[in-house]
C-alpha cells in the first residue's frame, strides 16, 4: 500500500519527499545499531573465550561488560518504539489518504 501511496498523483512531492528521507534515514540507523550490536557481540564473545578457562559463569560475568550492554539494549528499544511510531504514522496517513469520500490532497 506505501507503493501505491507513493505513487499517487494526489501526494504532494514535498510530502513524498519527506517520506522517503524518513525511510533513508529510517535504513541508515538500522545499519548503524545492527553494526554496533554485532560488534559488541563478536567483542564479548572473545572477551569470554579468553577467560574460558576459569570457568563459564566467571567468563561471562567478566566479560560482558554492562554499561555497554544497557546502552545498547536501550538504544535498541528506543529503536523499536520509533519504528513503531513511524509505521502507526505513515498507516494512519495512507488510511487517511484511501478513506472514503475523503478529497485528494
């Protein structure tokens, strides 16, 4: 429906352009936390390896370093009520668009 909506010659080009910089930047900060994450993860995982041998509780309890773990985990929710927030926005837009007896903008 995004496509159809996109493609409308009701929609303004400022409007669709606001859409697709939100979609850019939407991609952007998904790579940016996905790069983040997995290079903390591939981090502690060699941290813990390294302390394998004093056993798993104690590598994992000194290898996992928690102020980054919280940061991370916060960056990711905060991430995920944006996201959620986008997509109730842009659906209530279409629907807004599509609705019957409503005029083209």
């Amino acid at each position: 429906m995004l496509t159809a909506y996109l493609t409308d010659e009701h929609v303004s080009d400022f409007e669709r352009g606001w859409i697709i910089l939100a979609l850019a930047g939407h991609a952007v900060v998904y790579l940016l936390l996905t790069a983040a994450e997995s290079i903390w993860l591939i981090g502690t995982v060699m941290r813990i390896w390294r302390r394998r041998e004093a056993g798993l509780a104690d590598a994992v309890r000194t290898g996992v370093y928690r102020p980054t773990t919280v940061i991370l985990l916060g960056a990711h929710l905060l991430y995920l009520a944006l996201r959620w927030l986008g997509l109730a926005g842009l659906g209530r837009r279409v629907a807004e668009h599509y609705a019957p007896g409503h005029p083209p903008t």
